[in-house]
C-alpha cells in the first residue's frame, strides 16, 4: 500500500520515468536556503554550483531537506522503505549567462547495480521553461543506452560536460516546478535543460536516492542512510554534519567530487 502517491502516479512513474509537480517543503525554507548559499559564496569566495557532489551535507538544512518527510514518502512509494542517499548538487542559473544541462543519463556516471536510483529535484526558486526548468524526454529510462561525450563545454554545468548527441527531443517535457516543490526522475532517463532567460537567479537542489541493496560497480564509497535500515552493508556512512560548513564535512565533499570528476570512474547506463 502506498504511503502518499496513488496507483496511477507510482505508473505513471514506472512507464514515463518521472512525476512532477509534488508539493514538498514550505517556501520560506527554500528561501532560506538560498540565503545560506549566498552568505557561503560571500564568505568562502566560491560559488556554491561549484560543489558538485554531496551538497546537501554542507548545511544544516539542506541536509534536513534530504531528511524531509513528505519527500521520503514519496521516494519510498517510488523504491522502498530502505533509503539512502548518494549524493546532490545545488544547481544554479544566474540570469542570462547561458549556463545550462546538456541531454544525459544520471545512470551514466553513478555506478550502481541495478538502475533504480530516483532523483529528486527541488526547487529552492521557482523554476520554469523561460529560466531554464528540468527537461525530460518521456520513457527513454525503459529504451536504449546512451553514449556520453565529455565535452568540458564552460557553460555546460555538468561536471565533465556530459552530453548524448543527436537525439530526438521533441516530446520533451519541461517539469515546471514554484518554489518548495519537487520533481522525481528515473536515473535512466533522458534529461538536461536549457539556458536562464531571465534575469533573476534559478536553484534547485537535486538529491539522488537509491534503495539500500543496490550495489556500487566503482568499489566501497559512501552513501547517506536516510530511512530504515541498510542490511546490506555494501556502503561506508557518509558523515553527519552538526553545523553549517563543518570543516570536516567540507573536506569529505572535496574528496568525494576529486573520485566523481576522476575520468577513470564512468559507468555507461545498461539496458535493463
């Protein structure tokens, strides 16, 4: 029995490989959080994009986020009541830069055994077709296998410029979300987004879930037990942070996004 999510939506899901809108966390927290990530920037001299895994151990709320409740019910509905965490990344937009997500797998880079990683992508702004929202190109998740060629394109925000040449987007979807809620994808899915018309700044933050019997393929790494019990043992616990910017946790996350833009770690996606 389902938790929060009807029969039809956990199909829709299963057959389309994704479900947007959801109404997830209240406004004024998204808010903010973008005011952490400002004062970060202003303070530690770096953008917070630049943090390009496991963001969301770098604060106290982001970290909560990953923790919500009405988050986890759906996640849970989607792969199960053992969840973890493997990591997540702040993606910002500033207006008019040209910053955008060419088409991809996450299943490409992630490295695990089998595909049932969900991501979550909440919106900390709202997030729209003209500033550049989450795009996805329905049922792709349940077709082929996609090569990826690592273009290193400046504007391309994917760490290593990942992207699937010549591909058919024209049933794309754009999951447009308002602040505070969310979106779910399949790690198979086709997916990427466009550049930021506008002139104000679009975030989110994607968190990516996997259920705890999945097995990494790129050796022991570790991963964030958010709900129930990880019987299995195949990850090492990421560390709990008790403090925005934990000097400890900030060196985790550095050497956690060395191995991920490590070109030696590469997983191309599997047909399942």
């Amino acid at each position: 029995m389902p938790k929060v999510l009807t029969d039809d939506q956990i199909t829709f899901y299963r057959e389309n490989g994704y479900l947007a809108p959801l109404d997830g966390v209240d406004p004024v927290d998204t808010a903010a959080m973008c005011d952490d990530l400002e004062a970060f920037e202003c303070d530690e001299g770096v953008l917070a994009s630049s943090i390009v895994v496991k963001g969301h151990l770098c604060f106290r709320r982001s970290y909560e986020f990953s923790r919500h409740p009405v988050i986890l019910d759906v996640v849970e509905d989607l792969i199960g009541p053992n969840i973890m965490a493997l990591s997540s990344r702040f993606w910002m937009k500033p207006g008019k830069d040209g910053s955008f997500v060419s088409w991809h797998q996450d299943s490409a880079y992630f490295g695990l055994d089998p595909h049932e990683l969900v991501t979550v992508w909440l919106a900390l702004t709202d997030s729209k077709p003209e500033n550049g929202c989450v795009r996805v190109i329905p049922g792709t998740h349940r077709g082929k296998s996609y090569s990826h060629v690592e273009t290193f394109d400046e504007k391309n925000l994917l760490a290593r410029g990942q992207s699937i040449d010549d591909i058919d987007d024209s049933g794309a979807v754009d999951l447009t979300l308002n602040a505070g809620q969310f979106s779910c994808h399949h790690e198979r899915i086709v997916h990427g987004s466009a550049a930021n018309d506008t002139d104000a700044m679009r975030i989110g933050i994607g968190i990516f879930y996997f259920p705890a019997h999945v097995k990494s393929t790129l050796g022991r790494r570790p991963a964030d037990l958010v709900r129930g019990v990880d019987e299995r043992g195949h990850w090492d616990a990421d560390p709990a942070p008790t403090e925005d910017r934990d000097a400890r946790i900030l060196a985790h996350v550095r050497e956690a996004g060395k191995r991920y833009t490590d070109p030696q770690y590469r997983q191309e996606a599997e047909t399942v």
